[in-house]
C-alpha cells in the first residue's frame, strides 16, 4: 500500500477542488511517495500525537496545520516542534479541511443522519458543472455513452445517465501520417455521428475524458467543454431537509446529541419548546450560514458556533438555532474517514486520534 493511494481515494471522495478559496489543504509536509503501513486520522495535529509519529506514515487531519503563511521556522514553538517532528520521522501530512465540509458524502450528510434528516440538498451549494459535447461514429455512441457515465458524467439531480443524442454529418481529410480509423488519407471525407451532450461536474472532468478517449475509435476525438452558470447540486456547505411529521426540538437535539457524544447543545436561542419540520445543520462555524436557513423557512439550525449578531438575527426571524460547539460538531471527520479507510484498504492499520 502506498500514501498516494490512500490520499488518491480519499480525493476522489472529496476533491481538493471543492475547496474554498481562502482554505490551504492537501499536502502540507512530506511526500505521498512511500509505503503507508499506518495512518493517523486526527481533527488536529496536536502536541500529544508526536510521540506516536515514528509508527505513523500518513497523518490525515481535519484542520490544516499550516493554514497561513509562515516566514521561519522555530522549534522551540509549538508548530516548529510538529513541523520538525513530521520531517525526522518521515511521516506526511494531509488536510481534507473543506472539501471534506462541502462534498457530497462529507461532513453535511453526517449530520443530517444525526439530526434524522434523510433527504437534504445543501444549504449553500459549491461546485462547477459543465457541458461535455462529443462527435461519435453512429453505432459507437452507446460505448463511449456508457464509459463517460461510468466515470461520473451525466447525473442531474436523482437521474443518472442523462444525454441528448442529435445526428449529423461530419467532414474531416486525413493527413499524410495520420492513421483514420474511417476514411483514407488524402480525400475528404463525410461521416455520419452522433452530437453527444452530457453534464460533467468540474471535479470528475479529467477522469471523464480519460474515459471517452480511451472509449473513442477516433485517433483525434473532436469535443468541446462549456462552463455552465449552475453550480453542481450535490456539493456544499450544510444541508437542509424535512421530516414527514413534525418534531419536538427537544426530541430532535437529543438525539443529535447523542450521535455527537455530548450531553447537549451549549446554547440554544430561540423558541425550544416547539415541533419543526424543516432543518437545517452545518458542522463547525456555520453563523454566517444563518440567512441560507432564514430563506428557505427551515424552523431549526443546527450548528457548531455563530456570533451575536448572526444569532439576532435568527431569533428575530423566528428560527431556532441550536450551538454544539466548533470542535464537537466537526469530529465526526475522524470516525467516519477512518471506516471508509477501514472498508477500502482492510490491510492498512487505522488509528483514531
């Protein structure tokens, strides 16, 4: 097992390029070169795990340990003692930060299975789609269809493998060297094809076209890729959803709770002692979500942290929002990236730290 293969299924699961803008994740020291025995999945790297550093060959931490730039290193401070602990014993440190907050399958949907939601769209949607248009051959529409979809293109919302399919003539003249799979070289040729059109959100572009290519008989394939102005429905910050019945917040926070491993929210502001159909949950800082729960009507947030004013805000429009706290509401990173480890690489040893 190697390091870049773990990292690699874990981008796969949550791109690096949901990314917010502001965010420094991924590789931060070391190299994904290298056998992985062990991995660390942590929220932080923090002092207490150095000891075990010269047992652990990959690091995987919520948080970014250099999330902002530094000018020297002293390791006599707390971060130069990591940074230098990481260099000596070789071990390579990688941060999932938001991408793993705003992909589908992330941190959104973990809490939405806590507070009960079972359908969710995400309460600030993230991410880019964009148009694949691909000339086929008529008779080989349906292989290279069949791989781009395969390789995540052509899903719009719970439909998969949607396509529009329009017929036509295409020209082309093979040039000396050129090895046309239709036609001869020297004379022009007019071919009949299939206009394939497809969605492809950003982060699974690459991998689509690997697969059309590879599917193609063309030697040169003629597509065109379009941005859209949509952004793609199944990533972003929180999620919002309804239940069929109403419920007791009291009901619904207890329960969150307990997923959590905590006794109970810090501080609720708003009206408690209600029944809610519709919620809304963010890990971590979620306050200056509190107007993306406002417009949707969601009656409770739930959430890690959110100022004064945000929470103002909240109670004058009625909504009930529910703190757990930053760190509380984003451990569940550890748990959960560790079982998908676990499941996929069952050689590797995982520890939660």
């Amino acid at each position: 097992m190697q390091r870049a293969e773990v990292v690699a299924f874990l981008e796969e699961r949550f791109p690096l390029s949901l990314a917010e803008d502001w965010d420094r994740c991924g590789l931060e020291v070391g190299s994904l070169e290298g056998p992985c025995r062990t991995v660390l999945v942590a929220l932080d790297f923090e002092l207490s795990h150095i000891p075990c550093l010269s047992q652990i060959d990959l690091l995987l931490t919520h948080h970014p340990l250099l999330f902002r730039p530094i000018s020297e290193i002293y390791t006599e401070t707390p971060l130069g003692r990591k940074i230098a602990a990481l260099l000596s014993h070789g071990t390579t440190l990688f941060s999932l930060h938001t991408p793993y907050d705003v992909a589908h399958g992330g941190l959104g949907e973990v809490l939405a299975g806590y507070a009960g939601l079972k359908e969710t769209k995400p309460l600030l949607p993230r991410g880019r789609l964009l148009k694949l248009v691909v000339f086929v051959p008529i008779g080989y529409e349906e292989r290279v269809a069949q791989a781009i979809f395969s390789a995540g293109a052509g899903k719009i919302g719970k439909y998969g493998h949607c396509s529009f399919r329009l017929r036509g003539t295409g020209t082309f003249l093979p040039e000396e060297g050129a090895r046309p799979f239709l036609g001869t070289v020297g004379k022009e040729e007019q071919v009949e094809e299939i206009r394939l059109e497809t969605v492809v959100p950003a982060e699974k572009v690459e991998a689509v076209v690997r697969a059309m290519l590879s599917a193609h008989p063309y030697e040169e394939v003629a597509y065109d890729l379009y941005p859209l102005t949509q952004g793609s429905p199944l990533h972003g910050l929180g999620r919002i959803g309804e239940f069929s019945e109403p419920k007791d917040v009291e009901e619904i926070l207890s329960g969150f709770a307990e997923h959590l491993g905590v006794h109970g929210p810090k501080l609720v502001v708003g009206p408690r002692e209600r029944k809610v159909r519709r919620v809304a949950v963010c890990g971590g800082s979620g306050g200056d979500l509190v107007p993306q729960a406002i417009s949707p009507k969601a009656e409770l947030y739930i959430t890690g942290e959110a100022n004064y004013h945000r929470l103002k805000e909240a109670e004058e429009a009625g909504l009930t929002v529910a703190l757990f706290g930053h760190a509380e509401t984003e451990r569940p990173f550890v748990w959960h990236v560790a079982e998908l480890l676990r499941r996929a690489f069952p050689e590797l040893e995982v520890v939660e730290g």
